[in-house]
C-alpha cells in the first residue's frame, strides 16, 4: 500500500478550500480527546502548532505544557501565526502575569530537548514574518544542571540552547522568561517588547546578522536583570550583557539592572537608536560602543551624553535604582558576591542593599548564576520606584475570537489521469479535477496559472504512478498543503514509492514546460489495496527423524527436512515430524532456492496424524557432532522463494555457540549469524520458536509475515526487518520476545542494538499483539517514517524504552512510564498498547542472572520497582551475566500466563488429510 507521514492522514480531513479568515485554536492543560475548539481544546499547543495555517491563533490557558513527547520544544512555521497565552480555563481572560502559562521540559523525560531549537521559537525554514510569542512562562532551569539545590550553575551545561529564538520578523512580547543560557535570539525586524526577562548567561537578548536592507531589530519596554559572564567579569568582556546587537536596532525604553559587564553592548553604534532607557549596577558600563575605531562606553556618570557617542538617535537614557521587588533571600546572597567589580565601591552596595530592606553589609561569597525563584518573576512588573516609566508593566489584554462564517461551498471534482490531462489541456482547463499522483521534488513557482507569483505560492513536481507524466503543481504558502507536500519524503527518480488524490483546478500553460498545471487545493494519501495471489496446490512430501532410504512419501518418509526441499516443486508442502534435525552432511543448513509456495509444517507427530510444535516440536539445528564448519544461517531462502511458508519449528544455535565456566556465552568465539533470513513476497513464518543466538534471530523484509513465534536470548535484535522491497508492510503479530542483550552498553540508549524489532530503511510494517520482555534497550526501534507503521495492542515489561524512533533530534523515544506519548508520534495507527508483566516460566538461573546483571545497569526502574520482580530468594546469589543458555524443548513452551497479553500462544493446526 501507499503511505505518508501520518500527520498526512490528519490533515487530509481539512475543508477543501481554504478558509478566508484566519481560525482560532484552544489549548488547556490536562484536557483529553480535544479536536482544538473552545468546548473540546487541545492538552498541548503542539497539537494546534500542527494543524494551524497563516495568520491562525492559538489560545492556551494557564498550566503546565511540556511539548510533543515532553521534548519540551515548540515552533511557529508559518507567518502571523499567533501562539497566545496567560488565559483562564474559561478563555475569558487573559493575564500572562496571573495566569502563568509555563513551557517547560519534563525533567526525568526519555525525549531531551532538540538541541538545535530553544525552547519555543519562530520557524527560519519559511517566511514566518509577524508569528508572534505572547504570554508565556519559561523557566529553564530543568534544562540545566546545578551544584545541588540553590547552588551554582554547572558550567557543562554552557553549550545547551536559551529559551527563544526568532527568525525575521518575529514578536515576543508579555513573557516572563528565568534561569536561561542567551535566553533571547533574535533576528531583523523582529520585536521584543514587554518582557520580563532574569538570570540570564552570555545576554539576555542577543540580535546579529542581517545587511542594510533589513528591518531593525525592536527591542522596547523590557525589563532584563542579572546578566553573568563567565570571564572578564566587571572588565568590559564580551559576555555579561543584557542586550547585544551588532545590526540595526531600536532600543526602546528598556530597564536593564545588573548585568556582569555592559547594559547594552552596540559594536556599531550608527545603526542603533538608543532612546529612554534606565541602567541601574551594570558592573562595567551601561553601554558600550566603538567610537572613532575605539572601544568606548558610557557609564551611570555620563549616560546622558549618549547622544553624542555616534547612535543613529539618542535621548532620554537615564541610571537610577528601579527599586525591584526581587526575591529577598536570593538577592541578599548576590549581593555579597566578590566580584562586584570597582564601578561601584563599598558605600554604593550598601545602599544597594539598604534600599532593598537587607542589611548594609554581609559576608562575600562566590557566586555563579543560582537558579533565581521562578515564583518570584512575575512581582517583578511592578517596580517600587514610582517615577520609574521604563521596563514591562501588566497590561490589560483584549479576549476576542474570530466570529464562526459559513464554510465554503464545496467543489465537485471530476476524476481524471494525469496521461489524460496532459493530452488534452485546454480541454481542460480551468476545471476542478481528481488525479491520483506522486510528488517527486520542488519546481518553479514562476510563471504559474493566474493568481499565483513566487510570493504567495510553491511549487512541486507532480507524477503518474510510473512516472511516465509529469506536471507541475501550485500551491499557496501557509497552508494545509504546504505542510503536507513540505513533509513528503524525497525517495528519488524512478516510480514514486507514495502516490496521492490531489484535488484541483486544472490549468494550460501558454508558457513553460510542461504546458498544463494543477492548483491544489487540497492533497491526501492514496491507498491502493493489495491483491494476495492464488496458492497453488501440489503434494505432500513426508519427514520424519531417524528414518533412511525413504522416498519422502508417508510410508516411506526422508529423514531431513533437506531432502524434500530439493525434490519439492511449486505449491509443496513439507510435512515434519518431531525430533531432531541437522541438515545435509550434519551442516545444520537449509536453503529454499527459487521455489515459489513451498510449505515446512513441523511439529507432527511420528504418525503424521495431528500437529503440535509446542509439545512434539521439530529442531533444526547445527548437530554437536557434526565435522562441518557453521554455515551461516540456520534456514535461508534465496532466489525468488515467493510464499514460502516456515511453521511449527524450533530453531537453536546453541551448539554453534562457546560458553564460559559460568555458563555465559562467550561472543568472541560464537558466530552472530541469523537463524533465519526470509525476503520474497507472500512469505510467512509462524508457530516457531528461535532462541540462543550470538547474534538477531530472523532477518526478514517487509514482505514477510512473522507471527505466533516464540524468540529468546538474542543478542543486538530479535527480528531485523528490511525495506526496499516495495510498500508492502511487514506483518510482525502476536509473537514472544524475550531477552535481547546489548553487548556493551546496556539499559541506556545510546546503543542502535538490544532491540526487539528493528525496523530499518524505509519499512512500512504491521506490530501487533507482540510481547516484548527484558530488552536490553528498545523494544522497537525504527528508521522508518512513523506514518507506514502500525503499533498496536502490544505488551511492554522491563524494557529501558518501549519505542525509538531514528528520526528526529535527538531520536524520539517512548519509555514503559511514558506510554501516552505514543499518541505524540505519527503513527499510521497507534492503540491499544499496554506495560504489563506476561508471566513466564523461565529457566530460574537464566532469570537470575539476567536480574543480577541488568538490576544494576539501568537507572530507569526504581529500586522498588527492581524487588517487585526480583528472583526467590535461597541460595547463593546469582552472578551477573548475559546469555546464558536456554533448552529448546522448555523454550517452546514459553507462553505468557497473563490473559491481559497476546505474544505467542499454542494453536489449534490442521491434521492435513
């Protein structure tokens, strides 16, 4: 089938046509089911950030929001979008000062921050002038580590990211933002107005870049206190500012206090207004310039003359104490730092804090960057110094929503081929069509239909299924569309992997090639279902252990499994009864090669009367005594080996493995070859149970079918599958895996290995049902795109993550304490998924040496968590290990006793008459 990005799925339920009014989103904390509107809003402003278009709002009440997969990350990506917050639950009022809106990263999540964003900012991958950040809380201590509480920042945390970030033409305002690395970067002409802004490391707002022929950058009505530096301190450094700016900038009536070197620090005055701003203990100068090719600055003593120092305008700036109400325990201890400096002396501290109802003296300490209360921020709006006019102040804000309009009519479209479009296209032309289309790279958005320019619209490469016509497509900016082709996976030339119903007007080019377009209205993902194929039928073949001379018939059985597959044609079946296996010339091999609808049934019984793999179970194996070298893996089809079917067997390389004294597999020594590797269409394997290997246990493509299998003590996967081969989704169901070790780096996910299933390339794959138990690492990890798998109805059990996804920074992951955030992810589909303990007999030493070892590894259980499963408690205790090896005829019968899960469980076969 053909798949997308599941966010595609979502938006493919958009209206056609695109609202002539910008639309209003609502967000509030701990709601649940939401669809976005006023009655039903959404938990989280990801959620509406995904869906809105140019000039939306999104409103969020007062809460606590940690962002898609509590990553703690949030970005506007199309123009005028306007992410408001500080409402009451009602959405009746809004004070960002009363209500605190806080974006914050879960400390403790198994998703840190992307270290390529700030906490919350302005998209510079498209045109996102006017998007606008208002009302926020930002405390970004989490981020950071500390000394111990109330104690220094930890310099290791220097190179994370700050709180905001804007690209041109973005706003900030009404915020209150606390504890931050460089906690504002801005671009030209974007705004910051009304913010406050505290604790800040490097500079509290940082503005570079741009040429004359851009916007100045806004900077007015903020109040920016403790700015540190982390050398030259009170020296005239380059850190320790509250605002820096090396482009065009106006600085407007600013409250800045407090900062490690310089108030303002402007390298290139003559682009900078500078105009009615207050400094107050800026340690080295309120502001600082070149001047004449010379490094020059303007302290409390001269601040006034700063309209002779070369600003393109300057006037009204003034130093005077603010007299802010600052959190009295914390400023107490700052005040006492040692180095203040020599700008100021003795008596100016004591005043300092005399004036702020603290003792004239204390004893100095050294200080570096404390977390400052984040309770404390907002009283910080109201300065106690009456006269004083400059710095943020509480406002009254408006509460208005757009007013609900009739939807637009909907459009009739008339479906067509894109071969019988480009035949034909005056004919026609300016008529609302349907084609069924992939999309393959950006073209020109010049010389367009009518209505469209290199302003307002893109466009995209437009083609049949067998890219044999191609078109072009044009669709406007800041729409549905745009982010849907924009997130469009770019496989290549050749016939496009994803095909898609795009809806719109067609139109004839006079000029350009090719000479017919599409304006899109509106585009989702095309399903195409699959066709199985009629298996054919041929005979039965019959093998059974310790037999010779026999012809394969049912009185006369083969011994080996080998010797039917060599005789087999297409549609055989193979039928096996229980015993014990070793291959041609005890090789403990099989290869299935190029033959089409063969079937291995195992597990009969001598009589070949009834079916049971679990009870007389069939091995295949590498005989102990065996004078042949390992061959690779245990089965293997190659060539074209279309619906093969593997079922009811049990497949062990422990005799290929060397052990230690202890009982523990020795991987220096022992081959990590698969024990099976299946690739063609149609194929399945179920009913088998595969244990003991250095290495994974199947590797398989996405064509196959892998279910009602039992896997244990694997080492890097337990089932590896492939892509590549078509958009056919691997069906990974109802199957046991247990025990999957990473073989150096256990239990902390920086290892790609110790996983369940690892779905690798571009795999489109079905999992459901499975149970997964004592992963090393990630029960599924993927390199996938999300929106071609499906996770359902799985069972997750002392795994260090239940989900990793490859895709993303850094890689999204979900941890058995973290389910929801599956929900976060674009899975095609994602339910039904549960953390729950299967109940397994298992062999008690292979369990104690696994809890001995794997215990101690892992930070992610608690130690409660631990001794609710911890081994019976006798005897000597266990030694830590991996790999200790389990007996195929118990490994068999490993089934879940918990009703609660699926994974493997025996099955009813047919007798085969």
């Amino acid at each position: 089938m053909h798949r997308v990005l599941s966010l595609l799925l979502v938006l493919a339920s958009l209206c056609l046509a695109l609202p002539a009014h910008a639309k209003d989103w609502f967000v509030r904390a701990g709601a649940t089911g939401g669809d976005g509107s006023r009655e039903k809003p959404f938990a989280d402003p990801w959620m509406a950030l995904e869906r809105v278009e140019a000039n939306d709002k999104v409103h969020v009440a007062a809460g606590k929001y940690f962002g898609k997969l509590e990553k703690g990350n949030w970005e506007l990506q199309f123009p005028g979008v306007e992410l408001l917050g500080g409402y009451d639950a009602g959405f009746r009022e809004r004070n960002p000062w009363k209500n605190l809106t806080e974006l914050t990263w879960r400390k403790g999540s198994a998703n840190r921050p992307d270290i390529s964003l700030a906490r919350v900012s302005t998209s510079t991958q498209r045109d996102t002038a006017g998007a606008t950040i208002d009302g926020f809380f930002i405390d970004m201590q989490e981020y950071y580590d500390y000394a111990s509480e109330g104690g220094d920042f930890d310099p290791k945390a220097l190179m994370r990211n700050g709180a905001v970030d804007l690209a041109k033409g973005g706003v900030l305002r009404n915020c209150l933002i606390v504890n931050s690395i460089s906690a504002v970067r801005t671009s030209p002409g974007a705004v910051v107005e009304n913010n406050v802004i505290v604790n800040s490391i490097y500079a509290a707002v940082i503005s570079k870049g741009g040429g004359d022929h851009d916007l100045p950058v806004t900077i007015r009505n903020n109040t920016l206190a403790f700015i540190w530096a982390t050398k030259a301190i009170t020296e005239g450094g380059t850190e320790g500012s509250g605002i820096d700016v090396t482009n065009k900038a106006l600085i407007e009536n600013n409250l800045i206090v407090h900062s490690d070197n310089h108030g303002v620090q402007a390298p290139s005055p003559a682009k900078v207004s500078l105009q009615g701003n207050a400094f107050w203990r800026n340690l080295y100068s309120n502001v600082t310039f070149y001047f004449e090719g010379k490094k020059s600055s303007l302290d409390d003593s001269d601040i006034g003359e700063a309209e002779d120092a070369g600003f393109a305008k300057a006037g009204g700036n003034v130093a005077v104490d603010p007299k802010l109400p600052f959190d009295s325990a914390w400023y107490e201890k700052f005040t006492r730092r040692s180095t203040l400096g020599k700008k100021f002396d003795a008596k100016a501290w004591e005043e300092t804090r005399t004036g702020a109802g603290l003792p004239a003296t204390g004893e100095g300490v050294a200080l570096f960057a404390p977390a400052y209360p984040p309770q404390a921020v907002a009283a910080l709006i109201a300065p106690k110094n009456a006269s004083l006019k400059q710095g943020a102040r509480a406002r009254e804000l408006p509460v208005s929503f757009s007013a609900a309009t009739a939807a637009a009519p909907s459009k009739a479209y008339t479906k067509v081929t894109l071969g019988a479009f480009a035949a034909n296209p005056k004919g026609y032309d300016g008529k609302d069509i349907e084609v069924v289309l992939g999309v393959q790279g950006v073209s020109n958005p010049d010389n367009g239909p009518p209505g469209t320019s290199r302003d307002t619209h893109k466009a995209v490469r437009l083609v049949d299924a067998k890219n044999e016509t191609s078109s072009v497509g044009f669709f406007k900016k800041g729409t549905s569309v745009e982010r849907t082709i924009d997130n469009i996976p770019n496989y290549g030339s050749g016939p496009p992997r994803d095909l898609f119903v795009v809806r719109g007007t067609a139109r004839a080019r006079e000029g350009g090639y090719p000479k017919h377009a599409i304006t899109i209205d509106a585009i989702e993902p095309f399903e195409q279902a699959e066709v199985a194929s009629e298996r054919p039928k041929g005979r039965d073949w019959f093998v059974r252990a310790g037999e010779s001379g026999g012809d394969g018939s049912r009185e006369k059985p083969f011994k080996d499994p080998f010797q039917a597959i060599e005789r087999a044609g297409k549609g055989d079946r193979i039928l096996v009864t229980e015993g014990e296996y070793g291959g041609k010339l005890k090789s403990g091999k099989w290869v299935v090669d190029g033959k089409q609808y063969l079937a291995l049934l195992g597990g009969w019984d001598r009589d070949f009367t009834k079916r049971d793999p679990w009870n007389t179970p069939s091995l295949l194996a590498w005989p102990s005594d065996s004078k042949t070298s390992p061959q690779g893996y245990l089965f293997e089809g190659n060539g074209d080996h279309t619906g093969l079917i593997i079922d009811g067997f049990v497949f062990d390389r422990r005799s290929l493995n060397r052990y230690d004294a202890d009982g523990f597999i020795d991987l220096n020594t022992s081959p990590d070859n698969e024990h099976l590797w299946v690739s063609s269409a149609e194929t399945v394997v179920r009913n088998c149970t595969f244990l003991n290997g250095a290495g994974a246990a199947v590797r398989m493509s996405n064509l196959v079918t892998f279910e009602n299998n039992i896997v244990a003590n694997m080492f890097g996967e337990a089932i590896r599958v492939s892509g590549g081969f078509g958009t056919r989704p691997a069906q990974v169901r109802n199957n046991t895996i247990l025990f999957v070790w990473n073989r150096n780096r256990p239990h902390d996910g920086s290892s790609s290995t110790g996983s369940g299933v690892s779905l690798n390339g571009n795999t489109a794959a079905v999992l459901d049902g499975n149970v997964f138990q004592y992963v090393d690492n990630f029960a599924v990890r993927s390199t996938s795109n999300l929106s071609e798998v499906v996770l359902t109805n799985n069972a997750f059990f002392r795994n260090w993550a239940a989900f990793r996804s490859t895709l993303g920074t850094p890689p999204p992951t979900v941890d058995e304490k973290s389910m929801h955030l599956l929900a976060d992810l674009p899975f095609k589909k994602a339910e039904g998924n549960v953390v729950v303990d299967g109940g397994f007999d298992i062999d008690p030493a292979v369990y104690a040496s696994w809890f001995a070892r794997t215990s101690q590894e892992t930070s992610r259980f608690t130690a409660e968590e631990w001794s609710q499963i911890a081994p019976k408690a006798g005897g000597e205790p266990a030694k830590p290990g991996m790999g200790r090896a389990l007996d195929w005829k118990a490994a068999a019968k490993l089934f879940p006793k918990n009703a609660q899960v699926k994974g493997a469980r025996p099955r009813k076969l047919e007798k085969g008459e």
